[in-house]
C-alpha cells in the first residue's frame, strides 16, 4: 500500500485553491478552498491524509461532500465529522451507507445548488456506477466525477446497467468542454494502456504520456477526455464505425466488457 500523498495547494480556475490528497495505492481525496479560511473536503477516505493536509494548510473544514458510499470513499467520514461536528455532509438522498449518528447530513437531489458563503456547487446525479453516485460541479467548472469518470476511463457498472452509465456519462458530456476534471482515482496509466488499443489521435495520447511521466494530471479537461476517453469517444459515430458497433450503447458496452478484463 501506497503512503498518503498531501499535495501543494495548486491554483485552479479562479480564485478557488484545490488541493490532492492522495491516499492507499490511487485514490483521491479532493479539498477546496472556500471563504475566510475554510475548505470543503470531497470524498473523505482516509483520516490520517485528510487530517495531515489539513494542519499543513491550517485549514478547517466546513462540509464533507461524497460521490457515493464505496467504503474506500468514506472510511474516514466518521472520525473526521467527530472532529470537526460544525461540518455539514452532502450525500445523495439514496445514500447506502451508515452515517455518523447526530451529523449535520443534506441528503442531495439532482440539481440542488449547495451554497458556501459565495460558493455554489450544484449537485448532479450520475448512476451507473451505483445507485448514490453523485458529482459535484463548481460554478468555475470544477467537476468532482469520483467512479463515474476517469482521466482516459470510466468506473464499473454495477447493478444499474451499461444504459445508465452512458446516460450518466452523456451528461457529463454535455458539460462546456473547459470543465476541470478531478476524478476519484488515478487510474490513468492503466486506461492509457487499455486507449492505446484502440483507434485514437497519437498524438493526444502522447502528450497525455507526457503529462502523466510529468505528473501534470490530474485535472484534465472535459475535452481532453472527449478527444482521448474511449467511453466517452463511444458517442461519435465514426469511433463506433470501428468498433464495428451501431449503438453508442452497444460500443460502450462493448468497451466497458473489454476494459473489465483488460490486463
């Protein structure tokens, strides 16, 4: 097991400071810099990380916000609202997971605009990968995807069929091609290798090496990932043309079995 990662404070966007925090062998915590001192926490999965990066900036939390309940998401959400109980928790309304007893908990539809301070970060339901998956964007287009969306990649399905992920992952789609992208798992180098098999520009994959040999991502962009993301590359016809597949779901099924047992 890898040790815990805090990362520099990097800027990102505006005036909003976003910080990794890398935990176990790939997962990411995400802070983000709100008003007066205060940071919100995305995906509070290790307390010892989360806790270091948070004396290293001399910060406080003001809200835990989570993509889903996978338990590697969430393990330290308990001990970290304990220790800080003025910390409100976002969660989707359908949250499978237990929840700290006496937490201030906002249990999320889609859409809902959470409001900190002058911060607004809407919240958009996007199942596939579980029933409570749930992404964050930032007014200054920051989106916090956790297992839906990865750089080059895209999260298993499980229980709620290959159509809802591709919904989900269509709406993502949608979103205007300079939205930051911070997954909840660096997986890039796994999905390059899986990309490289397929048909795509070299030369984006290239300079996508180079950014991973240089430790540059994440973020990426929403058109990165559209240029590069073969999940995501499922809705252009063309793609499909050579995948020999007529549907954008038949393609994304396709990709997303293949994915499944690629080594």
């Amino acid at each position: 097991m890898a040790a815990d990662h805090p990362s520099e404070l990097t800027k990102s966007g505006s005036a909003d400071a976003i910080r990794a925090v890398r935990y176990d062998s790939d997962n990411y915590a995400w802070i983000l810099a709100a008003e007066s001192g205060n940071v919100i926490v995305i995906d509070p999965g290790s307390v010892r990380a989360i806790e270091a990066a948070l004396a290293n900036a001399h910060k406080n939390p003001i809200a835990f916000l989570c993509t889903h309940s996978d338990s590697d998401h969430i393990m330290g959400l308990a001990a970290l609202a304990g220790k800080y109980p003025q910390a409100s928790i976002a969660v989707h309304h359908g949250f499978a997971a237990a929840l700290p007893p006496g937490a201030r908990v906002q249990h999320c539809h889609d859409n809902e605009v959470l409001q900190f301070g002058a911060m607004r970060i809407t919240c958009m339901e996007t199942p596939g990968h579980s029933g409570d998956s749930m992404c964050f964007l930032t007014d200054d287009g920051a989106l916090f995807t956790g297992d839906t969306l990865f750089a080059a990649g895209c999260g298993r399905v499980r229980g709620n069929g290959y159509d809802v992920m591709l919904r989900s992952l269509c709406r993502i789609a949608a979103l205007p091609p300079d939205t930051r992208v911070y997954p909840g798992h660096d997986y890039l180098e796994e999905n390059l290798r899986f990309t490289a098999t397929m048909p795509h520009d070299a030369k984006r994959i290239g300079s996508r090496r180079a950014a991973l040999a240089e430790g540059r991502e994440p973020p990426s962009t929403l058109a990165l990932e559209l240029a590069t993301n073969p999940f995501l590359r499922a809705m252009d016809p063309e793609f499909r043309k050579s995948l020999r597949a007529q549907t954008a779901p038949e393609a994304f099924t396709l990709l997303r079995r293949r994915k499944n047992s690629f080594i």
